[in-house]
C-alpha cells in the first residue's frame, strides 16, 4: 500500500502543478487582455477639430494643429486615400498638391479612430472642401480599398483616371500598394 501511495504521489502533484499552471496562464492573458485594452485607443466616436495644418509630411500624412489651447500636434493619415511614395512617380507632385491645398490654411479635421501606425485617420476640410477626395478627384491619391473591395472615393478616382489627371496621365501608373508590395516604402 506504501508503494502504491507513493506512485500516485507525483502523479497528483504533477496534476497539481498543471492546474496551478493552467490558472496563472489564464490569469496572465486575462491581466494582458486587460492592459492591452486599456493602453489601445478604442475606434473612438469621430470628432471634430478646429485648426490649421501645420506640416505636410508626404502626399497623404499630415501635422494638424488644433486652435483649443493646450492641445498638442496631431499626426494624421488621410483616411480613404492612398497617394505615391515619395520615392515612386508621382510622389513628389502628391505631396507639394497636399501642401498647397492645406497648409497653414483654417481647417477642420474630422477624425475616425486610429491606423496601426498609431496616427489618427481623418478627412481634412479647407473651406468646406474634402480635401481627401478632392486630391482622388485630381488625381494625386489613389482610393484606398478595404478587403471587400469597398472604397469612400471610388467615384471620384475613375473620374481621374477617364481625364487622364494627375498620376493617370501616365498609362503605366502603378498604385501605392502595389509599388510597396514590389519595391517596399522610401526610405527617407
């Protein structure tokens, strides 16, 4: 009998240890869970911001000012919009249309949460105007797609692309993601 005990003593420690295991495991992911919602900004209600653009970094990137006091620099992506790498044809024209068409100007920023960047997606308004589409319109971005093929300004870029504007002058224009996937980003 002292055998016996003393083979299923290990056996019922080992099952001990597993579940002692198993608990600090799940106590762990459910700790990891929970930091990790409360450090990621949830898609958050969009709002919107009075203020000026303060710098144009590429052809859809962005620092908006807001006028409230005290509010720091926002780093924006343009949500719905993809435009040419800096280094890639077009890029250089993408970027200085930005430029000209926003910067230091009044505007109103709408946001729509965040991009895995960190950066806050939003739509940029100068004087009532959707500068996003209006830089599809002419031909400076590409309508951005989502996995179903869903696009905000899907419109506006085939108008673009029927006139021959902008980047569709040339027939062998090549979209951002695809120009990345080939050749990866810039490096700067």
């Amino acid at each position: 009998m002292k055998q016996a005990t003393w083979f299923r003593l290990p056996r019922l420690l080992w099952g001990a240890a597993r579940m002692g295991l198993l608990w600090m495991l799940a106590s762990a992911l459910g700790l990891g869970l929970t930091l990790w919602m409360v450090a990621t900004p949830a898609q958050a209600e969009p709002r919107q911001l009075q203020g000026q653009v303060s710098r144009v970094v590429d052809g859809d990137t962005l620092w908006f000012q807001p006028d409230e006091v005290g509010q720091p620099l926002v780093a924006v992506r343009l949500r719905g919009i993809d435009a040419p790498e800096t280094c890639q044809l077009w890029g250089r024209q993408a970027t200085a249309a930005l430029r000209q068409q926003v910067q230091g100007r009044p505007a109103t920023l709408r946001t729509h949460g965040q991009d895995d960047y960190r950066r806050t997606l939003g739509t940029v308004y100068v004087a009532g105007i959707d500068i996003n589409g209006a830089l599809v319109a002419q031909g400076h971005a590409w309508a951005w797609r989502d996995s179903r093929g869903r696009s905000l300004y899907r419109r506006q870029e085939a108008s673009a692309r029927a006139a021959a504007l902008g980047a569709h002058a040339d027939p062998a224009a090549e979209a951002p993601w695809d120009f990345r996937h080939r050749h990866g980003r810039c490096r700067h």
